[in-house]
C-alpha cells in the first residue's frame, strides 16, 4: 500500500524551520545554530531547528519565572486553569492528525498508530488533569499545642503549586511524555520549560503553538530545542527551576537527580526498565504469546516497560517462543506513513547500531536466534528478534537493549518465575499471563515494579500512576499522585 499523504499543514510546518518557544517569541538560538533532524524510515533530512545555548535556556527559565511570579496566571482559578486545559485538548482533537504525522516523521513510528494511541492518549490525559484543576485540596486540623494550653488556634494545610518546572523527555513517545508534564503542571498553576529529546522536537514545537492559540499567558509554557549536554545540563543546573521532571535512561536520570540533590530542586525520574512477561502453565497460550509478541514489538520495542524478557512455564515454552517467532516474521516493516505498516524503523543510525551489537553479542556466545537478528536500510530497522537459550546473568537478559529483541527463558514453578523476574536492576513493570486469580493474587505483591498487569501488558490510563521501583526512577507519572509532584504543602497556624 501506498504512503498515506501528507497533510498540507504537516509539510508546511516543517518547511518554515520551526523555533523555539521563550515568553512570548519564537525565536533562534542566540547564537544562530542549528541541527539536523532526520527521518528514521529514509535517513533523509527533515529541517533544521534551533541548537539551544545556556543563554537560551536562561532566558526561557526567567521567561516561566516571571509568569509564575508576576503574571496573571499566578492569580488564574482552578476553573479557568481547568477550561485552558479543556481548550487545549479540543486544539489538540482538531489537529491530531498532523500531530499524528510529525510523529511519524521525526520518530519512525506508524501514523495510524500514533494518532489512535500517542495523540488520544495525550489528549485523554490533558482532559483527565483537567479534572483536579478543581479538586486540589488542603485540609483544617485541630492542634494540640501542649505548651500554651489557654490559647485558641486555628491550623490548616495549604497544597500550592511547586513553582517553576524544568521538564525533559526522551524520544520514543515525545508528544505523550510531554503531556504527561504539562497536565498536572498546568492543572496545579505552574510554568514549564519543555526541552524535548535531541532527534525528536517537531511535536512539542506544533504543541506549544497549540498552547498559545488556547490563551495561555506568555511564558507559562516555553519550549528549548537542542543537545541534553548543554541545552538539557542548563536546565538541570538552573536555580530558578523548583521541580525537575525527567523521562529517559537511568544513566541521566541518575546525573540529573544528584544535581538536583545539591540544590534540593524536587525531581521526579521516569527512568529504563527490563520488564518481564510471565506465562504460567494455565494461560491461553494463543494469547500469551499474541500479548507478548505485542509487548516487546509495540513501537518497535522502544518503550521504557517493554516486556523484553520472557518467562514461559517449561512444558509450554517451544511453542509459545515457535508461536511469537510466527507473528514476527509476519510483521510488516516499512515507513509507518504506510497504514498497513506493523513495525517502523528505530529512531536513529546509533540506535540501530546499538540494538545490533546486543543481537551480535547474542550470536556469538551460543545463543539461538528463532527469528529475525538482521539489520537492513535504507533508514534504520531492525528486524524483530526472539532469542533463546541465554542464561540469567547475560547482558541480554540484564541490560536494557530498547529494540525489538526479545529474551525467552523457561521456568519450572511460580517460585522459580517470582525469583527470574525480580532478578533485575530495574522494576518498571510486569505482566503476568494466567487464569489462576489465587496464584495471580499471591504473585501480584511479591513482584518489585511499579505496575503489574494481568493478562496484558503495558496497559496505562490516566487515572493509574506510573512509575517505577528500584533503577527505573523515583516518583510517578499520571494519576492523582502526579498532582502530589507538582505542588507543596504548607502548614499554617494562626494563634487566635
């Protein structure tokens, strides 16, 4: 099937060179450079924009510092930060389908995909934030005050808005993480500058131009495009920033929360993750193997709580490996602008690179590949991997890869399942294939990740926190919980 066609709005967006977002301006980078960013499905350029300066992101923080502190929307009512968000959401509903397409563009990943699940996720999420714009609450307490026992006083606890929020994404959902961001950010009254992931910016820019036509003022939300180690280091280190907030690897993760430590700046850490998919002896098999074959392969397997490690009740394990080897080699590749494309290219040449070797090191010490182990262009693809016969301890089974390679291994009781998929640095999520709810509930608790699902896999809404034990980060994404990361509490007593 042919390429679906690009909406005029979409190649009229790219071809303009879009900038960055600071108060009121889209503007350069101070010093006039720029970088590339390319299509992952050709390798061929798209546009240049901005390569942000320490400079720039200065600017863009004094720009969110000035509208938290002195604008009108320091002074904004829950209702109206409720109907701004309802507003946004609409904008973003009008223009899915570009939003849609830049995705497609700048990341690799199917078109159809994306506006179905990447664009009405966010929207869905941004209308859920809505929601608890109004419903922030302090609460009264009756105090004891033993030391001043003839006094009367009157005590209660404040939630406000933390203030100033640096936020920094990665590159496999850039439009959805954003938002992840932004809602409980706006929802509770604070500012934001958003640096998005190096390759993948085209959406968060077509976002910000959506929050300037829903009536945000100026500076509440700035965008800043350039390299994490500058434009990203800048806001990390930026003392008028009071919350940081980071989805990506552990390795920053890990850089940005000691920097925030030293300046106790709050943090919130999304990090990488090595997730296993359990099939017990007792599962549907037929679908087991469909749910984990989706698990690793969704959004070519890059996707921080892909079930990149397989764990098949012994008896069962060759033919449900045999079963999601044939829905592997079935899976179509191509460019994702295609709607019966299944699988898109990885987001860049490194990442392809990258994912290679782990299959390379795979071959080379004896284990077996049941499918796919190729690489190929033009763009950046890697075909979906099964590889069996690899021990506990490999890199294989312990590192996260971030490409479609999955790792099976058997076990032989659920003991044995509980101790392979705890065996990890990492504790994002885990999925659990069986119809034995007496065992499902046993396991549940014994598992270190902060999301199990049962009988799928990957499965989020809004209303569920998201988040991660062990490596995989510190606080949570969605839910009521993200509202606790965005505001303080203050406790006030007045002596009557």
């Amino acid at each position: 099937m042919a390429n679906a066609p690009l909406l005029a709005a979409t190649t009229a967006f790219i071809q303009r060179a879009p900038r960055m977002l600071i108060g009121a301006d889209w503007v350069e980078a101070c010093d006039g450079q720029t970088m590339p960013l390319h299509n992952p499905a050709s390798g061929e350029q798209l546009c240049q924009v901005p390569r942000a300066t320490v400079e720039d992101v200065e600017r863009a923080v004094l720009a969110a510092r000035r509208a938290f502190d002195d604008s009108p929307w320091s002074r904004t009512r829950p209702r109206e930060r409720q109907n701004l968000l309802w507003k946004l959401a609409e904008l973003m509903q009008r223009d899915a389908q570009m939003l849609a397409q830049l995705e497609c563009l700048n990341n690799g990943k199917s078109a159809a995909v994306a506006q179905a699940m990447d664009v009405q996720l966010s929207i869905d999420f941004l209308r859920y934030m809505a929601g608890w714009a109004t419903k922030i609450e302090g609460s009264s307490v009756e105090v004891s005050m033993p030391l001043m026992p003839d006094a009367q006083f009157h005590s209660f606890i404040r939630r406000e808005a933390v203030g100033v929020v640096g936020a920094i994404v990665a590159w496999n959902f850039p439009l959805l993480l954003a938002c992840w961001k932004l809602g409980p950010a706006l929802a509770t009254g604070c500012t934001v500058v958003l640096k998005p992931a190096d390759e993948t910016p085209l959406s968060a820019l077509k976002l910000a131009e959506l929050v300037q036509e829903a009536g945000y003022p100026d500076g509440v939300f700035n965008v800043v495009t350039g390299t994490g180690s500058i434009a990203g280091a800048a806001l990390t280190r930026n003392p008028l920033v009071d919350k940081l907030t980071f989805t990506g690897s552990t390795a920053v993760g890990q850089q940005i929360g000691k920097i925030a430590m030293d300046s106790m700046t709050r943090v919130t850490l999304e990090l990488g993750g090595k997730s296993p998919t359990i099939v017990m002896a007792d599962a549907d098999l037929a679908s087991a193997a469909a749910g984990a074959a989706s698990a690793i392969f969704f959004n070519q397997g890059q996707v921080c709580c892909a079930g990149s490690r397989l764990y098949v009740q012994r008896k069962h394990f060759d033919r449900v490996v045999a079963d999601i080897a044939d829905i592997a080699n079935a899976m179509k590749l191509g460019n994702g602008l295609d709607p019966s494309v299944e699988m898109g290219p990885l987001i860049s040449a490194r990442q392809q690179e990258r994912v290679a070797r782990y299959i390379e090191l795979g071959r080379s010490s004896g284990a077996s590949i049941a499918c796919g182990g190729e690489a190929f262009g033009p763009g950046y693809f890697v075909k979906p991997t099964v590889i069996a016969d690899v021990g506990q301890q490999h890199p294989l089974v312990q590192e996260e890869i971030f490409g479609p390679v999955l790792v099976a291994i058997p076990f032989d009781d659920e003991a044995d399942a509980l101790r392979l998929a705890n065996d990890s640095p990492y504790g994002l999520g885990a999925s659990i294939w069986s119809n034995d709810l007496a065992a499902v509930h046993r396991m549940i608790p014994r598992i270190k990740s902060g999301s199990v699902w049962v009988n799928c896999h990957s499965a989020l809404d809004p209303a569920l926190p998201f988040g991660g034990y062990k490596m995989s980060g510190v606080g949570r994404e969605m839910g009521h919980a993200a509202i606790e990361h965005y505001t303080e509490l203050k406790s006030v007593l007045i002596k009557l």
